[in-house]
C-alpha cells in the first residue's frame, strides 16, 4: 500500500470513531471512556491539537475541542454530559494521572 492510501484510510478510521463517539454513542461519558480506555473525547481532540501545532498551525484547547465536538465544548458539556458519581471521579484520578498527567490536562 502506498503512503498517501495509507493516510487516506487513518483519516476515514478517524472520521469514523469521531462520528461513532458524537453522533452514535453520545451517552458514553468521557470519565467512563478514559476510566475504561485511558482516552476520551478531549484526549482526541489533544492529540488533534498537537499534531496542529506540530505542523505550525496555531491551535488552541478550545479551538480543537470545537473541531472535534464541532461545536463549543461547554455546549456538547449541557447537551450529552452528566454529573460523575464519586467513585467515578476517584478512578478517574488514577486514570489521568497513568495516561494523561499534569502537564497535559
């Protein structure tokens, strides 16, 4: 397989678990997902972040989560998410600091 091909299908690959997770499976809870998976929503949307600024497009956290959501966070925030109980929280403690950390929040 050529390179471009190879591209062509990770970006499909993308737009699908993209579509899946907004569209398809918007009761799936980013605390659950990244308690489950060591990834969400805005992790995605991160890494959507930094491969811009890698390149030298000037991208903020907003600005991804707003590509990725396609709309405003807080929007997709009072639509789609509820409130996490207290042993989700405390998981997900665990489950930032092992695959997120600090320095990336």
């Amino acid at each position: 397989m050529d390179d471009q091909t190879e591209i062509e299908l990770q970006a499909a690959a993308f737009r699908a678990l993209r579509e899946h997770l907004m569209v398809k499976r918007t009761d799936v809870q980013n605390i659950d997902m990244m308690n489950l998976t060591g990834f969400c929503r805005n992790c995605l949307s991160r890494w959507y972040q930094e491969a811009a600024n890698a390149r030298g497009i000037e991208m903020t956290k907003d600005e991804a989560r707003e590509a990725f959501y396609g709309m405003p966070y807080d929007d997709w925030k009072a639509q789609f998410q509820t409130e996490a109980s207290a042993t989700q929280q405390e998981a997900f403690k665990t489950a930032y600091a092992e695959n997120v950390g600090p320095d990336k929040g």
